[in-house]
C-alpha cells in the first residue's frame, strides 16, 4: 500500500513538475523535525559538560567579535565579562548606559543549535560527498558570522528602537538564521545535487 501511495505522489509530481516543491518540502521537514528534537530534548542533551562548554565558548567567541565590530565602528557601549542587572549575573554583556539598556550573549545565543540543525540537514540531504565535506563547514562558518552580526544588529536596536526590541529579536532576526539556511541549501541544491543528479543521468 506504501508503495502505490509513494509511486502515486511521484507520478502526480512529474505530472505537474513539481520537483522543486519537493525539494523545497524535504528541507523543511528535516529542518522542523530536528528543529523539535533540539526544545523536546534539550534539558537531557545539555546534561553532557561538553556540550555546555560548547555552547559557552561559542557565545565568549560572538561577544569577543561582535565588540570588536563595536568598536571599529566606534558605538558608545560599554562591554563587561559579567554584570549584575536587577540581581541577575550576567555574562558578554554590551551595555548602553544612556539608555540605559544591554545586550547579552547568553548560551542560548552561540549559534550551536543553527550548527546542528545546519549539519544534519546537509547529512541526511543528498549530494556528492565530495562537495560536502567542504560545503558543510563553509556553511557554519557563515552561520556563525551571521550570528555575530545578529548581535551587532541587535545592539543598534537597544540604541535606537529600544520599544521594538523584543518584536525584532523574535521575528526579524531568529528567522533570518534560517532565511541564510534556506539560502545555502537552495545554492547546494542547484549547484551540486541536481547538477551531478543530471550528469549521472546523462551519462546511464
């Protein structure tokens, strides 16, 4: 019964060419289904110190780039290992005082589930090896640069739309993660799957 239902999905996708749509489909599956298994089990996978350690190193690395940035831009911050606001400590804090208000780089902020999330989809999506084994790493590393400009963004923000801060943290630049995502799959898809998907058909 699988098997009739699966060959009638590809017959009415050749039908009506809808191969991009398929394509399109298999990258938000994997990208949602993982996206769910990193909140359904993050308080069980983050019980491993390697882990934490990740996530706090890669959040030291964005604050230390991101206040470089500030800097050569010359942004009136102020920038501390950690602070105490309102009893809380926190860490990588970049601080506007004549707001006043801050911005935090948190474990939550490393990039480290966009990391996963990026090499899963590449892992399970198929392609030549070949070209994964250089495009899988090119991929987070402009991740991790996205991310770093995200919290640079975000400190123009705090400076000035202090009142729209929440709004462009949650909508605005969260997905923008995976508009960059989306972005690479699609010059992945393009350029290296379907491209040695055509040479191999012509060359049976």
């Amino acid at each position: 019964m699988s098997n009739k239902l699966l060959s009638s999905i590809n017959d009415f996708i050749k039908k009506y060419h809808l191969y991009a749509f398929k394509d399109v489909a298999i990258f938000m599956i994997i990208l949602l289904f993982f996206h769910f298994l990193w909140r359904t089990f993050y308080q069980d996978i983050f019980v491993l110190q390697f882990l934490i350690d990740s996530e706090y190193w890669l959040a030291r690395k964005v604050f230390i780039s991101s206040t470089w940035i500030l800097e050569v831009l010359g942004v009136n911050v102020t920038t501390f290992d950690e602070l105490t606001i309102g009893e809380v400590l926190r860490r990588n804090v970049i601080y506007y005082a004549e707001g006043p208000g801050y911005v935090y780089v948190n474990r939550s902020c490393s990039g480290l589930k966009q990391f996963y999330q990026w090499i899963i989809l590449m892992l399970l999506y198929p392609g030549p090896w070949k070209y994964k084994v250089w495009f899988i790493p090119l991929g987070l590393i402009i991740i991790h640069v996205i991310n770093i400009f995200r919290i640079v963004g975000m400190t123009f923000v705090t400076i000035n739309l202090p009142e729209q801060w929440d709004f462009i943290h949650d909508y605005v630049m969260r997905p923008f993660f995976y508009v960059v995502m989306f972005t690479l799959w699609v010059w992945w898809n393009e350029k290296f799957y379907l491209k040695s998907k055509k040479q191999k058909q012509q060359t049976t």
